[in-house]
DNA sequence: ATGAGTGCAAAGGCTTTGCATTAGG
DNA sequence: CCTAATGCAAAGCCTTTGCACTCAT
C-alpha cells in the first residue's frame, strides 16, 4: 500500500540538488505533508496543514518540486488541481473518484490488471507515434456519502460499455 | 475510430429536454464542434471553431449540456478543462496524453483490457464504500514531435477543424 | 406574450509574478 | 557575502454571474 519510504527527504533533496535548487524549509514542509497525506491534496488543504506557508511559497514551491519529479499534479474533477507525491517516492497506484463531491481515495488495483495496463496496451499506441510511458487509471464511482443523499440531478454518467 | 453517431443531435435533444431544456442553436453548434472533434476541446479550440458563439454562452452551454449527459468534461494535463461527446454518444475510448506538450488522442485499448477494466476492480473498490460506475485510463507517453525535440517547449491541444 | 436563451461586461476565484527582504550555502 | 528563496501584494487568466435584450414557443 502506499507507503511512505523513509528516505523521501533524502530523495527529494538530491532531486532539486538536481536541477540546482535547494531543499529549503519551506520545500521539505510540502513534502512532509504530502508524504503523510492519504490522498491527493489541494491547494487550500496544504495551506490549512501549514498555515504558516503564503499561498505563493506553496504555488511557486509545488511547481518547484513538480520540476525536480518530487511531487507530480494530480486531475480529479472539477477544476483545481492536486497534488501528491511522484510515483516512484509514493508506489505505484491509482485513484477512486467520485463524480458527485469528487472526493479521492488511493486505491490499489490487481496485478493481473496492472500487468496487462503496462503490457497489454501496445498496439493502441503504436499508430499515434507516442512512446509509452505509464498509465493513469482512475475508477469512477459514487462515495457513501454520496450514494446516501443521492441528491437529485444524477441524469448524468450513464453506464460505461 | 468511434465517430460520431447518425442522431446525435436527436439524442442531445431529447436528453436536453428530459431535465427542461430547448436544443438551441448555440447549443447545436457545440455539439456540431465537439461531435466532429477527434480529440477533447479546450474552450479557447471551442470559441475558435464557433467565433460567433461568445465565451459565456459556450461556459453556460456547456455547463447544460454536461448536466443534460450530452458532453462531458475531460481532465488532462494543465489547468483548462476540455470537453468532449458523452461516452454513449461518442463511444467508449480512452485517451493518449503526451507528457511534455499535453496534446490528447483518442485511443481504443484491447477488448481483453476493457474487459478486465469493467470486472477485475471490483475487490479494490469494496473497501472504500464507493460504488462502481466507469473507468477513466490515460496512457501517458510522449508524441513524435516530443520525442524528437526532447524538450518541454509545449503549447496544449492541437488544432481541430 | 412570456419565459428560456443570449451577449456583453463585470465580478470571482485560483494561480502567477514583481519586487524588496530574508536566509541558506 | 551572494544568490536563492520567501512574502506580500498586485496582476493574470479562466470561469461564472448580473442584467437587459432577443428569440422561440
């Protein structure tokens, strides 16, 4: 499960040593949170976690460390983004959204469904000339919450295949 | 590749008129735009393809035909939303995204993937409450053009007509 | 006629940037 | 010391909204 390694300070240091930057305060306080973070935060959530940040440190230093690989941008629904810690420093997961509050949770998917997301998939791209590089899986679905107040106006999402 | 289905303006109709709407002819012309795009919109692709039509009726319209299950927003890579056909109109398909310029294709994956997609997840998602209802799977690479140059000078979305 | 839809402009909200100050190497 | 990083405030940019006008029913 989506573990914090011990050494992300450490990763995240040498990453923006990288790219000449410095793993200032400021910059290991994001980390800190995002790496005890369960899922994907917002802007507003890392601003309420360290009340202490100016909104532009936390702008200019999430764009920072998005540069260095540290942390990587994360599109739920609706329009602002969040983010949570890169791939490689977090493990490898996926997220289950929901299309009422867009609420996220970090969830794990089956082997045989990963192996065949990294392998499976190579002809799709082979036409469009990209490389591939990974997959971003999301799975849309309706939190408890919502499910219970089922609020009106659901003539939306019809079923998927 | 999945285009656009003989009545698609008689569905938007009908759809728009279940939850009290008209079929106006802006509203026509958006889904004119979006149903001959192969890739998602961003508005700014939108008003060039209908520069009569101005920002905050395209906004407004959109914002219909999303609740009416017409068009659906479409969450990329940088901050803009795009849009694109309801899944029942347009077909089921997912998206390549190149990770350096942003630019979007509409890709089909292998039945056997979109099969264990629909019904190898399910044990993921009991544990967090949710209730299933589609899936969301970008693969992310990098276009010819990327590859080539090497280099992140990016500008989203090509061009449509 | 009568309310939905439209268009313009202004407001809103998230994000970015300029500039003087502070701090880390 | 010297440059990167910070903090505040102002500017930007996408998006939403108020209000009067137009169009379709």
């Amino acid at each position: 499960m989506t573990q914090t390694r011990r050494d992300v300070h450490d990763v995240a240091s040498e990453r923006l040593r990288a790219i000449d930057q410095r793993y200032s305060t400021g910059r290991r306080k994001l980390v800190q949170i995002l790496s005890s973070a369960v899922h994907p935060l917002v802007t507003t959530e890392i601003t309420a976690a360290a009340s202490d940040l100016p909104q532009s440190s936390v702008y200019r230093n999430l764009s920072v460390l998005e540069e260095a690989g540290v942390v990587v941008k994360v599109l739920t629904t609706g329009e602002r983004s969040a983010f949570e810690l890169a791939e490689d420093l977090k493990g490898h997961h996926h997220h289950l959204v929901c299309v009422d509050c867009g609420k996220v949770v970090d969830i794990d998917v089956p082997e045989d469904v990963e192996r065949l997301l990294s392998d499976g998939v190579s002809p799709a791209i082979k036409d469009a000339g990209f490389t591939l590089i990974g997959h971003r899986l999301d799975l849309m679905g309706r939190c408890d919450q919502c499910s219970r107040s089922s609020r009106a106006a659901n003539f939306s999402t019809t079923s998927v295949k």
